[in-house]
C-alpha cells in the first residue's frame, strides 16, 4: 500500500503542476511610456501585454501620475499610472463614473480581473466593479472570490464577494492598494467571450443615504468632484481551457495508475 500512496501522490503532484502552472495573463495595461522618458506625467493606453482598450466611464477625465510599487518597471521614473478626476457632484450619478476595460477571453476560461489603486483623500471611498459579457449591459459582480495584496500605508481596506471595494487613505502622501483581484466563478459567462468587460466605478457609501464620502475622512462634507482615482497593472488572466495536450497527458496518467494498480493487486 506504500507504493500506492506513492503513486496517487505522484499523481496529485502532476495534476496540480498541470493545473496552476498554466495561469496567463491575457491582457496588461502597465501605463508606462513605451519609449521610456524618465516622466511619469507621459503614458501609454496601449496594453504592455495582449490586446483590448481602456477607457472612461461617464466623462471623467484622465491624466498619468506615477504608477504603483506593484508594477516590476524597469525605470522607477517612467512607472506611470492612469490617474482619473472629475467625478459626480455630491448626491449624483452612483455607479457612472470611473475605468471601463474590455478584453476578449475567447479560449480562456476562469477570468480573473486585478488592478492596483490608489484613492486620493477627498474622492469616493467606495468603488463598484461591475461586469459585462456583451460589452454594452453591466451588473454588479457576484459569486466569485475577492482579494487584495499590499495595502501599503491605507487602512480599513475590504473588498467583498459583489464587488463592493472600500479603503481609508491617508490624510498625507498616499499610496496604491496593490493585487485588488476579483476571480470570477468558474464557467461563468465572462469566459471564452469576445465582449468581456468590466467597469469599476465611484459608489455612493451604503450608509450615507445616497452620498458619497471621502476616502480619507469618510465624510460626506469632504468628498470633492476634483478627487483623483489612480490605476497601474490593470490585468485581465485566466487559466486556459485545457488543451488536448493537457487532456492527453492526464489520461496517460491515470491509464499507468490503473494498471499499477492492478499489479499491487
Ligand atoms: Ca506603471
């Protein structure tokens, strides 16, 4: 029976390498200037990796600001981010401001979304994320995992099961929220689809009465349409759809298994 052991945890091993050695990033947006310049005030919406478009949600307007600790770029003075403002007035247009991303996932499947993000003290402390599998209709995100790395100097960071982000920044010099990853449910319609997008979006504070509050103080009186919202590493992955390569191996696998077995017999 030892050698059984030996042989299922021979199997377990390969079938996990299999497994979690093949995720991918499909599409990455890293903002830095493709030709480096030294100014983090210059970038690129073209993806650094795989193909798609960024772009902004209900009028607010962007610029580049120096990007996240969280993108590896080779030049720290040409690590730029997508920095957005102009936001809704107090009380106005919940959900209809911010980042919209569409990226294909034909041939992928298990779609993981990930950003780095850095609020400002006065813009919204709560941020939606919504998705979308015709690139036209979005709804709030659900069933799938949310997580977060690094919060670096902001506090109360959270990120929930619908996507429902909130996070304290500081009262000074603030900081990115690295890794915010939402992996949706596996076999979910985002996959495999031409028109996968996903929006994340000012929301008002669930507790406020249909108001915004400010990152830093929480407050209604210090939200400001001028609060600045800032991305880097906007990242779209997936686990690929097993391939017949992938499919063949595994049942090599467990034909040897099976026949071990049979001469422990
Ligand atoms: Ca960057």
């Amino acid at each position: 029976m030892k050698s059984c052991k030996h042989i299922i945890g021979a199997a377990a091993v390969l079938a996990a390498s299999l497994v979690t050695t093949q995720a991918q990033t499909i599409s990455l947006w890293n903002f830095n200037s493709i030709t480096p310049d030294a100014l983090t005030t210059t970038g690129t919406l073209t993806p650094s990796i795989g193909s798609g478009a960024v772009s902004l949600v209900g009028g607010a307007a962007s610029t580049f600001a120096t990007g996240s600790p969280g993108d590896p770029a080779s030049v720290s003075t040409d690590n730029s981010g997508m920095n957005l403002s102009t936001w809704a007035a107090q009380g106005t247009g919940n959900e209809t401001r911010g980042l919209q991303v569409a990226v294909s996932t034909v041939g992928f499947a298990n779609v993981s979304v990930s950003l780095d993000f850095r609020e400002s003290g006065t813009v919204s402390r709560f941020w939606q994320l919504q998705a979308s599998s015709d690139g036209v209709s979005f709804n709030n995100v659900s069933g799938g995992i949310a997580s977060f790395g690094a919060v670096n100097n902001n506090t109360s960071t959270s990120f929930s099961s619908t996507g429902l982000y909130a996070n304290t920044s500081s009262s000074g010099s603030q900081s990115f929220v690295q890794s915010v990853n939402y992996l949706f449910v596996s076999g979910s319609v985002y996959e495999n689809n031409a028109n996968f997008a996903f929006r994340w979006l000012a929301a008002f504070d669930p507790a406020a009465g249909g108001n915004y509050v400010s990152s830093f103080a929480g407050t209604t009186a210090a939200y400001s349409t001028s609060g600045t919202a800032r991305f880097d590493m906007v990242t779209v992955a997936s686990v690929p759809e097993p391939t017949s390569l992938t499919l063949g191996l595994l049942g090599m696998g467990a034909m040897i298994f099976r026949k071990r077995l049979v001469a422990l017999r």
